[in-house]
C-alpha cells in the first residue's frame, strides 16, 4: 500500500497566505508592518537563492522585507555593529543571520548578539532555553516546518514513539524538544547510536535530519510509520544528479502511512515558517 505523499509546497502556501491575511489585520488594527531584516555577508550562491527566496515570500506576504548583503571580508564588529543597529529599530521585528557565516566569525558570538525578542531563527540560548522548559519561544523554522507537516497526518501526537536522527543544533535538538511538547515517547538517535536500524524501526513517527543520502531504507522503518525526510543531497546517477533526502523515498513510501518528498516536502516551510515567526514578534511587539 502506498504511502500518502505529504505535499510541503501546497502545505506551506496555506500558510504563507495565513500569514499575509494576519499581517494585513495588524496593519489595520494596529497600523503595523511585520519587518524582517536578512543579513547576508559574502557570496556563497546557495545563500544568495536562499535569501532572494525569502526576500520575495516576505514582501508577497505584505511584509516590510530589510536586505543587508555585506562582503565576505566584513569583520565581526562591523557585523554586531549592524545588529546592534536592527535591534534598536522599530520598523525591524525579526532578524536573520543567514549561516553558514566566514570562518573570522564567531557565529555563536553573532546568534547572542541579536534580541531574543526579534531571534524569527529561533537560534539565541534565551529562546533554547525557553523551548527546553516548554515556555512560550521562537522555535528553529526547520523543526516547526516539521512538526506542521506531521500535524497534517495526525492532529494528535501525544503517546507515539517518535525518533527524530541526527542531534544537530538546528534541526535535531529542537526537532526533539518540540516532539517531547507534544507528548511524544522521544528517541534522538545519532552517530554512536547502537543498532540505528533496530532504533528506528520502533517509530511511529520518524524524523531524518542527518545529512546522508538514502541512508534510512524501507527494512529500518515500521509499517504504517509517519517518515519526515529533512535531508537533501544531491547524488549522482549516471550522468546526471538528482535530490535525495536521508530516505531512500521508493522503499520506503511502499512501507510507511505517509511521507515527504525531496523536494517538495520540508523544504517549502521553512521561509512559511520564518514568516510566521516574524509575524508573531510584531504582534508580540510593543505598540
């Protein structure tokens, strides 16, 4: 039986437009903008396409959308300088650092730096912190993407076993603290995990965010299981390449009850996340 495809483009459009109608009902009810600032420093190209990304999606969702592009040889104080100067501003209610950032850049140092008020990435400890204890937070745009998408098949999560891979600060740490929210039986698998295959195979619903092409196949994972697919790579196959995730998507689709596609899945909401962010610090703001 063939899984449900979980359709993150169509998901994450709901969303975006959400959002724009919330935003038009703050400029009317309040005579806010919702602005989010993006800072940009050098040219690596996959930033730049991801940057205009949200550009775009931020000035179409009625959104004032700030774009700081800075040269790679930018020092670190120029950087918290700036950030510094968008915490201050009124008009600015989220900022975005877009990592990875050059190696003369402590990006730890740049995270602390930004008000956890206007922290749409979710990255400041204040608001780690804050998830971790189950208070109100910016929750990390990847990781809530998720948990949205796997909403979307159970509205109710509360008592499945759950197993999210990898323990990566972005995706994987928030992914489990986010899941422990809902009242999910928690496993956060990782490199020194004994038998990943055995550990895998309890999940009902599985969260993949490890970064190896294919590595989770249709034998790890228990049928009937929700399988949420963060990875992409971009893997060789003859004389072309095409994007995989960390699933091995045809094996694995004829097992599980429903999955996301590479593209098409997590990927779309994750700027539909980052807007929505953005819109909840505005109104959170001081009018």
């Amino acid at each position: 039986m063939a899984a449900h495809i979980i359709d993150g483009r169509a998901i994450a459009q709901q969303l975006r437009r959400q959002v724009a109608l919330e935003v038009q009902q703050l400029r009317q009810r309040r005579g806010v903008t919702p602005g989010l600032a993006v800072i940009l420093v050098g040219e690596d190209p996959a930033s730049q396409v991801y940057v205009a990304t949200k550009a775009k999606q931020t000035r179409e969702a009625g959104m004032l959308s700030i774009e700081h592009q800075l040269p790679a040889d930018t020092s670190q104080d120029r950087l918290l300088q700036l950030i510094a100067e968008l915490n201050q501003r009124q008009d600015v209610h989220g900022i975005l650092v877009q990592l990875p950032l050059p190696k003369h850049i402590a990006a730890t140092r740049v995270i602390e730096a930004i008000d956890p008020a206007k922290d749409v990435d979710g990255f400041h400890p204040i608001n780690v912190g804050r998830l971790a204890t189950g208070a109100k937070a910016f929750a990390p745009c990847t990781p809530t993407g998720c948990l949205i998408l796997a909403k979307s098949v159970s509205c109710n999560l509360a008592g499945l076993e759950a197993v999210v891979i990898g323990r990566s600060n972005i995706v994987g740490k928030p992914m489990a603290q986010l899941l422990l929210n809902e009242n999910c039986t928690l496993t956060l698998a990782h490199s020194h995990t004994r038998d990943l295959p055995a550990v895998v195979r309890r999940a009902d619903l599985l969260v993949a965010a490890v970064g190896r092409a294919e590595l989770v196949k249709a034998s790890w994972v228990k049928p009937g299981a929700i399988v949420i697919d963060v990875g992409i790579q971009r893997l060789a196959d003859g004389n072309k390449t095409r994007l995989v995730g960390d699933v091995a998507f045809t094996e694995v689709a004829a097992v599980a009850s429903a999955i996301t596609p590479v593209p098409g899945g997590v990927g779309p909401m994750t700027v539909a996340c980052l807007l929505q962010n953005t819109l909840q610090a505005a109104q959170d703001a001081r009018s």
